[in-house]
C-alpha cells in the first residue's frame, strides 16, 4: 500500500511512527484491506458538551489544526494523518510487549477514558479475555466506578462503562473496587457509602461478560460487621464465594448472595513490622496458596501513612495463614507527592494479576492516580517466611506453642539464627520446650544436637517433631548449676514451667559443666560453630555463671532473660569470656540476647 507523500512525511517526523520509515519507505509488508486503528498523532485535549458534533463519540481536538477529530476507527471526523489501512502488525500498540513497559505503569485522566472527569485511584485489574479489565474510583466523595477493558499489553481498548449500582447501601457514593472471578464471570466488590448516618457497606457486582454492565448486585449481612466496613478480599473457591474478613486473626466469610453463611476463623501470629494489617487485593491463586497483597496502615511521624504487604493462605478449608513478608514491599513514593496538606500519605492495592513469572499489582497513589508495579515472583518467594508451624509439626492449641513458633521459626527469628552458618554445628539447647528452635537448628544444617527439657507433657512432643533428624539426643532432665534434686512446678500452659530448687524433688538435675562437656566430646566438626541456646525460665542466672571456665568453648550463645538478675549475670559472664553482647530493652521485665566470639578476628561464622 502507497500512501500519499503529506501524510508520509507527517507520520514519518513523528516519534510514535518514525520506526515504521527507517528506509523511507511506507509501511512494510502492507497489504490491502488489512485494518488497524492508530489514533491521530496530535491528539488533543477532549471536546464535551455543545462543541462536541455529539455525545456518544470520543471527541478531541487535533493539535495539527485539523479540527475536532474522533478517536475511534469508524466513519466520523478523522484527523489527516490518521492511518485507516495498514499493514497488519503495525498497530502501535501491537508492537508494544508488556518487556517493554516502563513500570509502574500510570494511569491516570490523561490516558484512559479522559472524558471522564477527575481521578483514576484505587484501581484493580483482573485477566479477562486475553487482556484485562480495569476498574477504577473517580474521586472522593459520591464517586462511581467505571470499567476499561485494556489489550494484552495494558493499551485501553473501547469505551469506560460507568456501572450503574442502584442500592440503599450505597446511596452517597461507590469506592474502592476490586475485582475478582466467580463461576466464571467478572464480579467486583465495591464500598457502598451512606452519609446519614455516616457509614459504610460492602457490596459485590456480577457484571455482564460482554457489556460489562451491572448483572446482579449484592449486599451480604454479616451481624458482627463494624460502622466502617470496606477491606473485605473475595474470592471463589471451589465453585462457593468467600471473603477475607481480617487478616489478624485470619477471619473468613462464606458469602451466598445477600448471606454470610459461615464465619471460619483461625489463628494468625504473623510477625509483621507494618502496622495494622487491612484488606486490599482479592487473593490470587497460586499453587496450593492463595497470595494476598494488602494495605497497612501506620503513623509515622504524626501521619497516617498507607503500604503494601504481602501474605498468603492455604487453598484449602479452613485457609489457614501460612507465609508472610515481615516488612512491607512498597512504600509511598515521596518525590511524587501532591504539594497539598489535605492529600493522605497512601498508596492502594486493589488488586494483582501475574504476567509471567511477575505480578502486576495497581495501586492507588495518593487517592489520584494509579500506578500498576511489577514484582518478580522469585524475589516475593525469596522473602516470604512461615506463619505457622509445618503440617508435620506437632503443637497444641489454646496455648503460647503457635506464638513460639512464630517468634523463632518465622519472620521475628529471635534468636537471630539467619546470621549464622550453622552447617556441622553442635548445639546445646536447654529449655528445649516441643523442639521449635531444636528444629530450626536442624533445618539450617546443624549436625548434633543435645536437647534438655523436663516437662513430659513437652518431651512427648519433642520427640515426635524432631524423629525424622538424625543427630539429635533428647535428654528428659532440667540443667542446673549442679547435680541437685528438684522439683517440676507444672502450670497448665506447658509452654512455660518452674523448677523448685533444693526442694528434695524426683528429678535430678544435669550439672552444667556435665552438660557442656558431653556434647563437646561428640562434636563431629571442630570448624563448626559450637553453640548454647538457654531458654529456663530465670535459671539462665544461675546456669550461666556457673560455666563461666568453659564458655570459650563456645562461638554463639542465645537465650532468654527474665529478670535483671539473670541479664546482669549472664551478660558480665559472656562479656568476660570475651563475647560481644546483644540484647533488647534492659529495662523490659525479659528479652532476648544474643552473644558472639569472634573467631580468627572475625565474627565466628556469621553466614
């Protein structure tokens, strides 16, 4: 196909286009009859109302003078330069790849539907027919929500759908949409607001799959719902509608229709640094979990400030929490800020999709714009962290034993065990409870370890839970500062016992100096770290002091203190024996330390 030498040069000296005339030529592999639709190359701002020839059209003006062009490719106005046969595959959008996106991706009225006045926030995304459906709020107060269908690679295509949602829980405005996939048709959640009195609700849509207009609407009624409703996270799970209500505890509704049919709560003891943990994507299945990407809030520096975290759950009844990221993995962005006191310190998440092996999370960025970031899947895995223990992990509930697994197992680590290499260690752990931390050893490559704890009703538990290791010896006496009998003080939480000393008890107690030179004898690697945790309920006091001669031996020891006694003595016998001392607050009732020698004149194998 030739085209006429004006429109040539113009396309050829503009930007968008010029990669199409590297040769002078036209455009290549042209053939008849072949059409796309590449939008006029001056495109200007939008005409409305009386100037526009008419309502239903997109209407703009041509910046090259060329009057009031439309942006479709039908048989209205048309800038010149507009191109309505081409060669196939030279649609601009067609030559984009989402490789060659900048993220994050922005949206705003400058780029998708600008006939629609205001802003593009607190946005989500949902793969639909090979490309993706948009949806997004439009301002702050009465907002609606509006609908795009974008291509393949995030290129708006059509027209925006404004939904109409007619219902009393939402009478004064409609926010924060998310969408999500149930029996196989596009649905989203949005928060109904009502202005007297003040108040919010959750509702969901059914949107038509070709129209995308309003199907059904819903209002689900759930009796221990707060004033201020609006992170609920749907979700389809096999062929039933669920919803995360809180993350913390893990609370979960079954939804039919206008109905909440079952509350399933379960325990969550995630460590996360983020502040309160709310709503925000709907759950994305991947694998045997779903991964939800939330919003947190916390004040920092006097202000409410909004981030990004990611947890997941199983893809199982009752959906127990399973991984977290300790830390958010995005914050505002300062430097984009609005020069306005009134703008809250936010970014949104509504929603994720995955695009190889990334996801494609939108935000909304200080209640105005969106901005779609992109994080790689391998880099997400690489931080997430257990939130509970192994199925094959042996614990009971109602008690602290979940709380202790989080806090050395997940992403606390308390004993502050990732700083280490710990392949071929030895270990003496004292205070071995159910073997968390035993446990945690093993799974970082220790090689022995000596495993003290008097309580039965934990050694059971401890054995259990360590039987698939080798190296592991299992000692069912407390350790003292020497042989003596004593006396087990049982509470009903076995997580935390007493000994009585001195009491002409029927337990006998290990010496320490027993103890340390045991396990020294069975060390099977001297280049290995030789390490003490002691965790004893105030008799660290005792114990410690007690090996003072034979704690050069070690290369690490960690425990917990319970008393300024017991940190007092711990700490000037370590300190003397020519370790550096870590602990928290020594004010706080307890805490943790964590004491290192170094070796060869540096830290002792610090991973």
């Amino acid at each position: 196909m030739t085209l006429p030498e004006e429109k040539r040069r113009s396309l050829a000296k503009h930007p968008r286009y010029a990669k199409f005339f590297r040769d002078g030529g036209d455009l290549p592999g042209a053939s008849a009859g072949s059409r796309v639709s590449l939008e006029c190359i001056h495109f200007g701002e939008p005409v409305r109302g009386d100037a526009a020839p008419d309502r239903t059209r997109d209407w703009h003006k041509c910046n090259a003078g060329h009057g009031v062009v439309c942006k479709c490719n039908c048989n209205a106005a048309k800038c010149k330069d507009y191109i309505a046969d081409a060669a196939e595959n030279t649609d601009v959008a067609a030559s984009t790849s989402p490789d060659s996106i900048q993220w994050p991706l922005r949206f705003d009225v400058n780029n998708i539907a600008p006939h629609v006045r205001d802003r593009r926030f607190n946005s989500s995304l949902l793969a639909w027919q090979g490309g993706y459906l948009f949806a997004w709020r439009d301002r702050l107060a009465g907002s609606n929500i509006w609908v795009h269908r974008l291509d393949s690679n995030f290129k708006p295509v059509g027209s925006a759908v404004k939904l109409i949602l007619r219902h009393e829980d939402c009478a004064n405005g409609r926010e924060d949409p998310r969408l999500f996939l149930h029996d196989e048709k596009p649905h989203v959640m949005i928060t109904g607001v009502i202005a007297k009195p003040i108040h919010t609700n959750v509702l969901y849509a059914r949107l038509n799959p070709q129209s995308l207009q309003v199907e059904a609407l819903f209002s689900p009624r759930y009796s221990g719902r707060n004033l201020w409703e609006k992170n609920w996270c749907f979700f389809s799970h096999d062929g039933d509608l669920f919803a995360v209500y809180t993350i913390a505890p893990h609370k979960v509704l079954r939804i039919d229709g206008n109905d909440v049919t079952e509350v399933i709560q379960t325990d969550n003891f995630a460590y996360w640094t983020g502040g309160e943990m709310r709503g925000g994507a709907s759950p994305l299945r991947v694998g045997d979990e779903y991964w939800s990407f939330f919003h947190a809030n916390k004040i920092i520096n006097g202000m409410h400030t909004y981030h990004t975290g990611l947890y997941t759950f199983e893809a199982k009844y009752p959906f127990r929490p399973r991984r977290i990221i300790s830390d958010p993995i995005l914050w505002p962005d300062p430097k984009t800020r609005v020069d306005d006191p009134n703008t809250a310190n936010v970014i949104f998440a509504g929603s994720a999709v995955i695009l190889g092996d990334s996801f494609i999370v939108p935000h909304g960025v200080y209640d105005r714009w969106t901005e779609c970031h992109k994080f790689e899947k391998a880099d997400l895995e690489a931080k997430l962290v257990p939130i509970s223990p192994p199925d094959d992990f042996a614990y009971r509930e109602g008690c602290n034993d979940p709380k202790i697994w989080q806090a050395i197992s997940g992403g606390y680590d308390e004993y502050k065990l990732k700083r280490l290499d710990l392949r071929g260690a030895t270990v003496i752990d004292i205070g071995a409870h159910i073997g968390i931390a035993a446990r945690e050893f093993l799974s970082r490559g220790t090689s022995v370890i000596h495993c003290y704890e008097p309580d039965p009703r934990n050694v059971d538990l401890l054995r259990k839970n360590l039987a698939k290791y080798d190296g592991v010896r299992i000692f069912d006496k407390p350790v003292w500062s020497h042989k003596t009998a004593m006396a087990l003080d049982v509470r009903e939480d076995p997580s935390h016992n007493q000994i009585g000393v001195n009491c002409d008890g029927p337990i006998l107690a290990e010496a320490i100096e027993d103890v340390i030179l045991r396990a020294k004898a069975e060390q099977p690697h001297n280049d290995a770290l030789f390490v003490l945790k002691i965790d004893c309920e105030d008799s660290e006091g005792a114990i410690i002091p007690a090996a003072e001669h034979l704690l050069h031996l070690f290369d690490v020891v960690v425990g917990e203190w319970h008393s300024y006694f017991s940190l007092s003595a711990c700490r000037s016998a370590l300190l003397a024996a020519g370790f550096a001392f870590e602990t928290s607050d020594p004010k706080a009732p307890g805490g943790i330390f964590f004491a290192q020698k170094p070796r060869g004149g540096s830290v002792a194998k610090i991973a």
